[in-house]
C-alpha cells in the first residue's frame, strides 16, 4: 500500500522542528511593561468619555462635538483592544 504525502510530509516537518536550537524555542516574548497600564487606561478613559457623555445628557465632555463623543469614547476602548492582542 502506497505512504500518504501527508504523513511524509508530517515526517518532513517534525525533522525540521528537532533541528531546531532549544534556545531559540525556549525563548518567550515578553510584553513591554508600559503596554498593560496604556492598556488599562484606554479602557478607563473610554469608558469614563461615555458615562460621562450619557450623564450630562449629550452635552459633555466635548460640547461642540455632540454624539462624537461616542466615537472618541469608542475610539479609547478600541486602542485598548488593540492593545491587548499584543499583551502576552
């Protein structure tokens, strides 16, 4: 019966992967440290941006701007987020 080019294939790989340093494998990324306290505040402060929008019936923290404001509020929480994708 014929070998699967998949199991070669597998074989192929798990080759590569002992080949490779244990230094190298064994090393972890870590996150800088200003990433997680940036990351909190953004979620504080859109969080707050918004409370504080809904609270004073539209009209602060950014009079001029009106329902903006909920996009910048929005705004904090979404660079928080992105934030922390790269949080390890």
């Amino acid at each position: 019966m014929p070998k699967s080019k998949l199991r070669d294939k597998v074989a192929k790989q798990r080759k590569v992967a002992a080949e490779i340093k244990p230094e190298v494998v064994s090393a972890k990324a870590e996150s800088p440290k200003w990433l997680a306290p940036v990351m909190v505040a953004n979620f504080i402060i859109g969080l707050i941006w918004i409370v504080i929008f809904y609270i004073s019936s539209t009209n602060y923290p950014i009079p001029g701007i009106g329902a903006w404001n909920m996009l910048v509020g929005f705004g904090f929480v979404g660079v928080g987020f992105s934030l922390s994708t790269r949080w390890r």
